[in-house]
C-alpha cells in the first residue's frame, strides 16, 4: 500500500471534516448547505471504503455492497430532508 | 449407531411424539371453542386446554432437545455418555411430572391445584407458559440440572467440537435462563419485562443455537460436506442469531409499562432478526446441493430442507410482519401474534426436532433409513402437516387482519366478542385445517410401522 | 506490496476474515435502520429535531470525528507497514489508533457528562432518545473496536504478524474502519445538518 | 474460501458479538430500572389489595383465556383497560359476579369462580392498577 496516498487521504479526510464542521457553524441551513454536507460524507466515505478499508482492490460485489450501503443511507437521509421541506 | 449409550434417546423421541398428539389433540379442542363457546365446559375450559397444548409443546420440544442431545453428543465427542442410567432415570421422572402436571389441570381447578402445590411459598403460577406448579418447576431444574451434568461431562472427556459446545452453550443458556421462571415481583410491568427472559431470549435466542447445531449435526451426515464448512457456517448463523434476538427482546417492551425507547431499539433489532433465519435456509440448501453423498434416509433430508424454509417464514416472515412498533401498536394481542407462533414454532423447533427423530429412529431400530415405503408414508405426513400449518398461519392472519380493522382502526371500533363472531368463517376453516395436520401426524406416527429393511445398518 | 496487485485481477474476498464481514454487513444493516429510523422520525417532529440539534455540541462531534479518522489512518498504516515487515511501525500504528479511540472516549465523556448534568436522559424528548441512542450505540463500538486493536496489536507486538501472515490484522482492521465508516455518516446527520 | 475465512474467528466473533450486545441489553436493563418508576405506579403496589388481587389474577390462570396489556391469550377481551371500558370497579365485579356457571349455550362464556366480595375488590383493585400503568397510548382504542 502507498502509505504517501495514505496520508494525503488522511489529510483530505480531515479538511472535509472541518469543512462540515464550519457550515453547522456558520449556520447555513437549507437544501445547499444539506446537500453539500451530504455530498462531502459520500467524498469521505468513499475515500474510507476504497483505500482505508482497501476495497479498491476487490472484486465489484463487495465494493458495491459497503459503497451501496454509504450510498443508499445517504440517499434516504437526503430523501427525508427533502420531505421535510415541504 | 456408532455408541451404545446413544441409545437412552429413543424412548425420549418416543415420548416427544406421543405428547405432540397430546399438544395437536387439545390444539383442535381449543379451536373448536372459538366457534362452539360452550364446547366441554365447564369441564375443559379454554384456559384449562390452552395450557395443555402450550405445555405439551414446550415440554415435548425439550424432550426432542434431551434426546437429540443424547444421541448426537456420544457420536460428536467420540465418547460414551457419562451415566446412561441416569439419563434414563431423568426421563422416567420428567415424564411421570408431565403426566401428573397436566392431569392436574384437567382434574383440579387452577386455583385447588396453585393450592395443594404450595404456590403460596413461592408464587410462580398463573403466567402464559410458566403456568406449571411452582414444584414442576423445580423439578425441572432438578431434571435439568442432572442432563446438563451428565452431557457436560462426556464432552469434557471426548472431543470438543463446534456442534457440540455450541449446543452445551445453547442448553446452559437455556436453563440458565429458565430460573427467571421464580421471578416473580408484585410490579406487573417488571413480572412482564423479566418474563420475557424466559419466553423470548429461549425462543429467539438460545434455543436457536439448540437449532443450529442439531441441524448442522444432521446436515455433516446427511450431506456428508466437510465438517470445517458446516461449523464456520454454524458459527455465522449463531451470531447473527445473538447479535440481532438479544435487542430484538425489545419487541416485547412496547406496550407494558416500559420506556418508549424500547420501540426504537425494538423494532431495529428485530427487522434484522429474519436475517439469521435467511442464512439458515441458504445453509441448508447449500450443503445440500453441495452433498458427496446419497443418503438413504430421503426423509431426513426434506425435513432439514423443511425447517430452513419453515423457520424463514415463520419465525422470520411472519415475526417481522408484526414487529415494528407502528404495526406492533394494531397487532399487539391479536390473532395475528396467533397466526405468527403456530407457523414459527411448527417450522423452527417442531421440524428440527423431527428432522432428527427421522435421521436417528432408523438407526437407532438398526438400519441406516427406512425402507422405501415407510419413507414415502413420512414425506406424506411431512407434507399435510406443513401444508395445513401454512394454511393454519394464513387463516389465522386473515382472522388478525379483520379483527385489527373492525376492533382498533374501524371508525366505529366493535366490542372484542362482537369482532369475534365476525372472523368466525376463518376459525372454521383453522379448525378444519388442524384436522388435516392430525391426519399428517397419524400418517407421520403410521410410518414408523410400516416394516421392511432395504437398507442395511 | 503495491506492485504486485497492480494489473492482477482483482481479489475475490475483502481484507479480513469473512467470517468479520458478515458481522459488518450486519452491523451496517442496524446502523442504516437506525439512520432511517432518525431521518425519518425527524420528518415528523421537525422543529423540536432543528431546535434540539442546536443544544448539541457540534465541536466536540467535530474533534471525535478528525479523531477516528486518524485512528482509521493509523490503522491502514498499520496494515501497510506490517505488509513492508515493518512489524515494530505497525505496532506503533496500532496504539495510535487505539490512542485515537480513547481521545474519542474522552470527549464523549465530557459531552456527555454536559447533557447528564442538565438532566437529559434517554426520555427527555423524542430527539434525545434518537442523539443517545445512536452516539453511545456507535460509542460501544469503538469500545468494542478498541478492545479488538488491543488483541491485534498485542500479537503484533508479540511478532505474531509478519508480511506473509496478516490476516488476523487485517480483520481487526476492517471492523475498525466500519466503526470510522458509520461515525462518518453519523456526525453530519446528528450534529450539522438541519 | 478456506483462507478468507477461518472457523476459529467466526468463534471469537461469535463469543465477542455475543457478550457485546449482551452488555448492551443489560446496561438498557439497568436503565428501564431506572426510569420505571415514573410509569408503573408502583406506589399503588402498598396496597395490599392490589397485591392479593395478582395472586388471585394468576391462581385463577385468567391470562388463560384474556390478555393483559396485549399478552396472554387472545380468546377473551383485554383486561388491562377493562376498568376503564366497564366504566367503574364496581361494573367488574358485577361482570365477573354474573357469569352462569352453566356458560351460555353456544357461546363463549367466562367461568364461575364464586369469589368472596373481598375476592372481588382485590381483584378490581389490581385491574384498577393496571389501568394506570403508562403503556405508551396503547391500546389503540377502549375495545382494547
């Protein structure tokens, strides 16, 4: 494994979360803000299953299995959201 | 068979099926009070012949388990049992305290027999299944107690394998388990929250390892797959049995006075619950496509094949239909819950037990399986008793589904007696259906004296 | 390492025991019921989820998240070096993570300890029945994380894991960055998003 | 297959899985303790009618026939609200008190228990008690 990808994975990972982190706290709300949030935990997630967890290498079952399941949960969370907007 | 003190199983088996027709006999009794009010009463009352079927279930699955145990521990620890006289004695004293325990619900009232028992030194009575004298009980522990030592023993001395300490942890868990039977605070909310320990943890819980192992037992002979596969398989099923069943008592905690995030824990856990009953039905499947051998015994097979779909449906189908709390708030009580035991007790306890009466009777008779004949006889008995008990599930949800809509959503909710009379027409057709699975058991019992030995031992 | 998977066909099974991964999955499954279950209860109870969300503290979700995340690094490093036999860097990587996990106990700990002391419990309200529920759920996993590290790392340690045998680690690891994987949804959905 | 998963981690996994989410329920034990007490009116259990009116309930095997907050057996009405469906205690003493010890012909009909009129409080005051347990809105309506 690349321990330099590694660690600019684990950089990234950390900005991001700061990054969500400033929108709650600058209090941005609505379907933007919940949208970038979200689309910044796929980022994550996915940076997390692919080469953390090291699925990159797997055959597509088991990849599609977690990063459907990151995926999926997000949708849902996303489809409540909007349902509340109404 | 391989070991002579595996032989102290068969008159456990034969007692297991004779109190099945007890159960099935007072199950139709029952059923016929739904529609006839007045039948046997006041001699049976319903409360008297329900405790028969429920016991008579209860009483002889664990006979089924001692059984089962007996004569699959010699063979997987590659010993002899420790005291096959005290399994035996073990059994003549859980079987004359059956006896004289129901011939006390149907010759004393309830209340002489709580009485004449000394419940007032200690008050266990008068709780759904736990309805047996505080004495009973007692001597169920004793009995248990007894086989526990003697199982334990032989597999310390022989060989550890994952079916059998898998067992052993099932059958400790479930005597273990069995002492919150004497607990019994005046606080009706906590009476009904550790009662559950009991009711639910057995049945979902450590029973289902009791279930695992036996049908893993049956599948390595059967099938004759690698006992390394069969045993990770095992190990899989059983946690995902744990993991999911012991929150999953949660589904028991909605409506009784306990805290509402109990609905949420609940209703997660036990929507995962089906998973289990899933991998078991694609276990049994698999092993069985993957077999390297032909097995004679034809039966035994379809009945393991049998109890992975039946306990899919039943336990995990249906269950999952009632357990979430929204749903759970309509059903709670009704005749769906009805509707969901018959087919999970049939299709994960009663097949399993069946399944290894089958393996096992033929071999311990002398012969490796039963001739032709007498196997056609039993895949008949297989068949009209599953198939009513489908037809028996579905009857009984329709019945919960009418009498949900016209008791608790209706506009205009009726009485419960009025709602009663109303699904009346699918009583019927449960009663006629549970005529049809006494046929099947008649058939089932006749195949063991159909003669002829193809096949040798 | 990298060399060699490069080009090959990819592998069948994942890193890690399979018998872990069906623990995964299962684990997954319950946390997305749990997810949805939020999200959804959420729908209904719409202003007391925005104003209660508010009394959380979004900081200290933050901080524990950069925490497993380093802890998840660490953990991958681990993996990596022990591949490169350097089994000392590995165990090192290892009690980083599980550093990282008990940094992670500590504030919950005290994020806790602020909402217990002004009396919220698991039935305060619909929301808090969901906050505590779910954090100290996903809490005892990283417990339960930690404790799977500690046997990994003290077999490390211990030169029980080398570059030809690493299965073990590999397995503990995997459980870890699910632990990591589900926090990841869950920071967001609980503390920020509204 | 044989290398990607091995027997002996399934076992830890199981034993592990296993006693996790045992201390699980045990800690969510513990806190249903805790918290009860603001739900089952335990304070009505000084009571001692209330108290003997249980025994009555169990050595009478009513939860044979009826259910009680939902459990029990589905032949006869619910019971955990029946004080509140018959309108008073006195209404289920009456109920129970008026039952033919012949049944009805053709229907259901709840046996003859020949209670005392001390019997019949006890019996009511533990009805009255389950009534007020807080069972989270259910059941749905007063048919129960």
């Amino acid at each position: 494994m690349n321990t330099h990808l590694l660690n600019m994975l684990w950089v990234a990972l950390l900005v991001a979360t700061v990054l969500t982190w400033l929108i709650g706290k600058t209090g941005y709300t609505g379907p933007l803000a919940v949208s970038a949030i979200l689309v910044i935990a796929a980022i994550k997630g996915w940076m997390i299953i692919q080469d953390f967890m090291g699925l990159r290498r797997v055959r597509l079952l088991w990849r599609g299995i977690v990063v459907g399941w990151l995926l999926v949960t997000l949708a849902v969370i996303l489809i409540a959201y909007w349902l509340g907007l109404k | 068979m391989q070991y002579k003190s595996q032989a102290v199983a068969k008159p456990y088996f034969v007692a297991a099926i004779a109190l099945f027709v007890a159960q099935i006999l007072f199950g139709l009794i029952m059923g016929l009070q739904y529609v006839w009010g007045d039948f046997l009463f006041p001699y049976i009352p319903f409360n008297v012949a329900r405790m028969v079927h429920t016991n008579a279930l209860i009483v002889w699955l664990l006979m089924g388990f001692m059984g089962a145990t007996y004569y699959l521990i010699p063979e997987e620890a590659e010993t002899e049992l420790v005291s096959p006289k005290l399994a035996l004695a073990m059994f003549w004293i859980f079987l004359v305290a059956a006896g004289l325990t129901v011939v006390g619900y149907l010759t004393v009232p309830y209340a002489r027999l709580a009485a004449m028992t000394g419940n007032d030194l200690l008050p266990t009575m008068g709780r759904e299944f736990l309805e047996q004298p505080t004495i009973t009980k007692l001597g169920i522990v004793v009995v248990a107690l007894a086989f526990l030592f003697n199982v334990t023993l032989t597999v310390l001395k022989g060989r550890k394998t994952a079916i059998n300490t898998v067992l052993l942890i099932g059958l400790w868990g479930l005597a273990v388990l069995f002492l919150f039977s004497f607990v019994n605070p005046h606080n009706v909310v906590r009476d009904k929250f550790y009662w559950w320990w009991v009711v639910h943890l057995w049945v979902e819980g450590v029973w289902e390892l009791v279930l695992g192992s036996i049908l893993a037992f049956v599948l390595i002979k059967v099938t004759g797959v690698d006992r390394e596969v069969i045993e990770k398989w095992l190990y899989v099923i059983i946690t995902l049995t744990l993991v999911t069943g012991i929150l999953g008592t949660g589904h028991h905690y909605y409506w009784i006075g306990t805290p509402e995030y109990w609905q949420l824990i609940g209703s997660i856990f036990s929507a995962l619950e089906p998973i289990p009953f899933f991998a078991m039905t694609l276990f049994a499947f698999n092993m069985v496509n993957k077999r390297r051998r032909e097995h004679p015994n034809k039966a035994a097979t379809l009945w393991v094949l049998g109890t992975g779909v039946m306990a899919f449906l039943g336990a995990g189908v249906w269950g999952f239909l009632h357990t979430l709390s929204p749903v759970n708030y309509y059903t709670h009580g009704t005749q769906i819950t009805a509707a969901h035991g018959h087919m999970a007790f049939y299709g994960a306890y009663v097949m399993v037990n069946l399944a290894l009466i089958s393996y096992a009777m033929p071999i311990l008779r002398g012969r490796a399986a039963n001739s032709n004949k007498s196997q056609v006889a039993e895949m008949w008995g297989f068949w009209l008793m599953t198939v009513s008990i489908v037809f028996i599930t579905l009857f009984l949800t329709a019945a919960g589904i009418l009498q949900v809509w016209l008791q608790r959503v209706s506009d205009n909710p009726l009485p419960f007696m009025v709602a009663q009379e109303q699904v009346s027409l699918f009583y019927w057709m449960r009663e006629w259906t549970g005529v049809i699975f006494l046929i099947g058991l008649l058939v089932y019992i006749w195949s063991f004296f159909i003669p002829g030995e193809e096949k040798a031992a | 390492m990298n060399a060699q998977h490069r080009g090959h066909a990819p592998r069948p099974y994942p890193p890690g025991d399979l018998a872990i991964w069906v623990f995964i999955l299962a684990e997954l499954a319950a946390f997305f019921a749990l997810f949805a279950a939020y999200a959804f209860t959420r729908l209904r109870h719409l202003e007391l989820f925005n104003e209660m969300q508010k009394t959380l503290d979004s900081t200290a979700g933050m901080i524990n998240t950069l925490l497993l995340i380093s802890g998840s690094w660490g953990v991958a490093r681990a993996v990596a070096a022990v591949k490169a036999n350097h089994v000392r860097a590995s165990a090192n990587w290892l009690l980083m993570a599980i550093g990282s996990g008990v940094g992670f106990l500590i504030v919950k700990y005290f994020e806790y300890g602020a909402k217990f002391s002004a009396g919220v419990g698991l039935d305060t309200n619909l929301f808090y029945t969901f906050y505590i529920s779910l954090t100290m759920f996903h809490a005892l996993h990283v417990v339960l994380g930690m404790v799977i590290l500690l046997f990994v790392w003290n077999k490390t340690r211990r030169g029980g894991y080398s570059a030809h045998d690493h299965h073990g680690m590999e397995t503990g690891a995997s459980y870890w960055h699910m632990v990591d994987l589900v926090w990841i949804v869950l920071f967001p959905l609980v503390y920020v998003m509204r | 297959m044989s290398e990607a998963f091995t027997t002996s981690t399934a076992r830890n996994i199981f034993y592990g899985g296993t006693l996790f989410f045992l201390l699980v329920f045990l800690a969510l034990t513990y806190q249903t303790e805790q918290s009860i007490p603001s739900r089952d009116r335990r304070e009505m259990l000084a009571d001692a009618k209330v108290v003997a009116g249980k025994k009555i309930w169990e050595t009478n095997n009513c939860i044979g026939c009826h259910t009680l907050l939902g459990e029990g057996a589905y032949f006869a009405p619910e019971l955990g609200n029946v004080v509140k469906r018959l309108g008073s205690e006195e209404a289920v003493k009456a109920f129970i008190k008026s039952r033919p010890p012949e049944g009805v012909p053709g229907r259901r009909s709840m046996p003859q228990f020949n209670f005392t009129d001390q019997q019949l409080d006890e019996i009511a005051a533990f009805l009255k008690y389950v009534s007020e347990i807080n069972s989270a809105k259910w059941p749905p309506n007063i048919q129960g």
